[in-house]
C-alpha cells in the first residue's frame, strides 16, 4: 500500500507497512492528499480530511478521484473508526474501486458543515456497506438542513445499507444526527428497511417536525434503487433527473408530502416538495421487480416525463398532473405498463396524458375514481382494462374492457373504439354497468361478454340497462337479439330500448349431459 500525502504531512514517509500507518490521519485535499489501500490491510481509526472552500463547493469531478481515502484490490475491509471534515469547508472523501472489493462501515462518517460536500466514489463494482453501527451525520445543528452524500461513479458500483442501519438519530439526540440524503450519480442504492432510508427529523416551526430528505437519481442514465427484505415505506422526496430504474422485490410506499416550515432559529424558511417527481425534462422512469411501488403521497412530472412499469403492480392514490414541484410540471406523465405488469388507479382524481397497456398487462381503475387522459388509453390486444369509475379521454380497445357490476359502474365520456372485448359481468345494479356519453365505434372483432351470478338473488332484473349509449344507439345494433352467456349456462335476450342495450329476458339453460 502506499500512503501520499501533501505538504501538511510532509514529514510521515510517503511508503508505509500496515503496522507503522498511524492511528490518526489528516489529509488536505486541496494539495493532493491520497491514502490508497490495495492489499486488504487495516484501516486508520480515524481520518480528518480538509480543503479549500473553491474545492469544496464541486459536485462532480475527476479532481476527487486522486484525493481522500480510497480501498481496491477486491479485498474485504471493515472501517470502525471516524472519517471526519477537519472544518466548514471541507470535503470528506471515500472511495471504494473494483470487482470484489467490499467495504464494510461500521464507524462514523460526521460532515454536516455548511459548505461541506461528503462524496463516495464507487467504480468497476465496488461495494461499500453502511452496517448497523454505523453513523452518518450529515444534517446541520443551526438550522436543520442536510449535506448531500454524493455516491458516484461509472454506474457498476453499489451503496448498500444494511437492515440494522438507521439513518436518522435525531430524536434520540440533543443535535441533529442523521443521514439526510442519497444523490446517486451513477451507483446502485440497495436498502432493506424503512428505518435505513435517508431523511432525518426536521421541526416544522409550529412545534411540530416531518421527515425530510431526498433520494436523487442524477449525473447518468441508468442509477438504479434495489429495494429488497422488508417492505418499506419513505416519507421524504424522490427526485429523478436522468432515467432510473426501481427494482422492487419488496414492497415500496412512497408517502412524501408538501411541507413549508416555518423559519427557525437561523432565520431561513424552506419548502419541502416531497414529492416523487421527475426534475427534468422526458425523463424515464423503469419500475421492475415482483412487489408494488405505491405512489401514496406527492407527485410531481415535467413535460416528456415517462413511467414504464414492466413488472409488479403500480398504484397511485394520489394525482400524478398535480404539478406542485415545478412551475412548468402538470398533467405530463406518460404511464406504459408492459409484460405482466400491473397497474391499480386509485386517488380520486388522476390527470396524465396517455397511458398505453402492451403485453399481457392489467389496470384496475376504482369505482368514484376519476382519469382525465389528454391523449387517450390504448389496451393492446392480450391486456385488459378493469374499468369502474369515469374516463375522461378517448379509449382505444383491441384487448379486453371488463365491467363488474361488484366494482361499480363505469362512464366513458370521449369517444371509444372497441376492437376487441366487452367482458360485462352483471347484477342487481341501479345503474348502467356502462355509460357512454360520446361515440362508439365497433371494430370487426369487437365482442360482446356477458357474466350472470351463479347465486339467483343477484341476479339483474329483467329491463337493465347493460349500456347507456344514447349518442350512438346505432352501434349496439350489432349486440341487440339473443346471445348465451360466457359460461353456456344462460340464455339472454338483449334489446336495444331508447338508445340502451338492455337485458329483455334469460332463461337458464338444461345442464350439459355427458
């Protein structure tokens, strides 16, 4: 190994056996500073690094790969000791470099200094692990406001924070203490619960406090947040600025919200979007892996903004065309769900501008929700669409349209092509199972699906409406007569009446006798 250090450590040889290095290590990092560890051998117990505020204040930068503190050669090391700013305005630097390479932390890592920028550098695989020991104290004493961790690299690397890790000390301390946010800058963030998250307790100046924090995709395309063990939920904010991908093979709510605090002691107001939002424009997000992504608080999307959800289920309970993080952010988000992807709409009012089901995808849109699509939803033609609640947005159908009369009633207010499917399940309903207030255009494999209940007292009375279409009675001609229900069981006859589609009569048929 070798130890280079700059004009403040002139007098320490620049070659040093594991057994001489010292306890205790300063480095300046404006002059050049590099502690670099290639033979898996023990590490200092304590490091303090400093540099000069014009230093300090780069976000990115080649200049930190030759300074600091690094690890490689595909070795394991632990760090049980203090990597610490030496002031205000320095750099804390890390890195960990090469397939194999893995370094446990289990120490403190203290850099909440006001022009304090703490980076982590990861390449060609490293791997660094925050333990359960572990602390990480980046948040401000003054005034509660969080240094950023800037993990980066050429994108192989990976930051994990093991199940026992709690970022956030705060209410346990008389200081802030806590690992307020992650900005990966070409890295993979692995977490295994929700206590390990990056945010940290902040007072809202009415006596109250909220979490506050952020995980940031940025820099690159391709960071990636494994979410694996437990499910987790994060109550601070998710911002994506190039294309990400969520893996969830755990369950992951996110549940940020808008918070403007009060000023506190320092004087300084702050707004808080919480929001998960994209900070770009025609950024793309990826979910994939098993479990649900639950988009349960603030959302927030700039113009071009994708979600492509190739695996697992998507749900929104709240509104994506919000728009709150952004002045130009709105109703912009374009929803693709392929392969077997899932996708339940659940807020009472979604606005986005299209949303397009391929593969075998499935999207459940509840009863008194609301969707408003500007440029309409497509369903493909092995993908269905479960539909209660109202459209707002032409709808393009070469799949299946299902209609339960158990989730409720469904209306449709621009104009539907159906090319594929009409899977109507009926019941004793007080309304149409489906209304239509503008045009229907049936396509030549357009079918018509009808399910009964098996249970008598469910069954709907003779004279329901099935469809309301009095804009375009004409279009259900093709459905009107007698038709045999989907499991040859019954019989129906169905009437066109005042521009519905209504059940006239069914009769049960005889059993099948083998």
């Amino acid at each position: 190994m070798r130890l280079l250090l700059g004009l403040c450590l002139a007098a320490i040889a620049a070659t040093l056996i594991a057994e001489e290095r010292p306890l205790r290590i300063e480095q300046d990092l404006a002059q050049g500073d590099l502690l670099l560890i290639e033979d898996g051998a023990p590490l200092p117990a304590a490091i303090i690094q400093r540099s000069e505020r014009k230093f300090t204040r780069q976000a990115y930068g080649p200049s930190f790969e030759g300074v600091g503190l690094h690890v490689a050669g595909g070795h394991h090391y632990h760090f049980t000791g203090l990597l610490q700013a030496a002031d205000d305005d320095a750099c804390t630097v890390l890195g960990v470099h090469g397939q194999g390479t893995v370094l446990d932390f289990a120490g403190r890592w203290h850099s909440d200094g006001i022009y304090n920028f703490p980076h982590l550098i990861l390449r060609d695989g490293g791997h660094l692990r925050l333990s359960e020991s572990a602390t990480v104290d980046l948040v401000m004493e003054r005034d509660f406001f969080t240094r950023q961790l800037w993990v980066w690299g050429d994108g192989s690397g990976i930051i994990e924070l093991d199940e026992g890790f709690r970022a956030d000390h705060s209410q346990a301390t008389a200081v802030p203490v806590a690992l307020g946010t992650i900005r990966l800058g070409g890295a993979t963030l692995i977490t295994h619960h929700s206590r390990s998250l990056p945010s940290h307790t902040r007072p809202d100046g009415r006596g109250g406090h909220y979490q506050n924090g952020h995980v940031v995709f940025e820099r690159i395309p391709g960071n990636r947040w494994i979410v694996n063990s437990h499910n987790q939920v994060y109550r601070a904010q998710i911002d994506v600025d190039t294309d990400a991908v969520i893996e969830t093979h755990a369950d992951l709510t996110h549940a940020g919200q808008r918070m403007q605090a009060l000023p506190l002691p320092a004087g300084v107001h702050f707004t808080s979007s919480g929001a998960f939002r994209t900070t770009s424009p025609n950024v793309t997000i990826t979910k994939t892996g098993p479990a649900m992504l639950a988009l349960d608080g603030e959302q927030s999307y700039r113009p071009g903004a994708s979600l492509v959800i190739d695996e697992g289920l998507l749900r929104m309970a709240t509104d994506p065309g919000l728009g709150r993080a952004a002045n130009d952010a709105g109703p912009h988000l374009l929803l693709r769900i392929t392969q077997e992807g899932r996708f339940h709409a659940s807020a009472p009012s979604l606005q986005l501008r299209s949303i397009h089901l391929a593969d075998s995808a499935h999207m459940w849109l509840d009863n008194r929700s609301t969707l408003t699509v500007s440029e309409g939803l497509r369903v493909d033609t092995k993908a269905t669409l479960h539909l209660a609640g109202t459209v707002n947005g032409s709808l393009h159908i070469e799949g299946t349209l299902a209609i339960d009369r158990r989730s409720g009633s469904a209306q449709i207010h621009d104009a539907l092509q159906l090319d594929g499917t009409l899977d109507l399940r009926t019941g004793r309903q007080s309304s149409p199972l489906l209304s239509l207030h503008a045009g229907l255009s049936l396509g030549p494999q357009a079918k018509l699906r009808i399910r009964i209940p098996e249970s008598s007292r469910d069954h709907p009375a003779k004279g329901s409406v099935l469809i309301a279409a009095n804009s375009a009675p004409h279009a259900l001609a093709a459905w009107s007569g007698s038709i045999a229900c989907s499991d040859d069981r019954w019989l129906l006859d169905i009437d066109i009446r005042e521009g519905n589609l209504v059940l006239a009569d069914f009769t049960e048929l005889a059993p099948n006798q083998d």
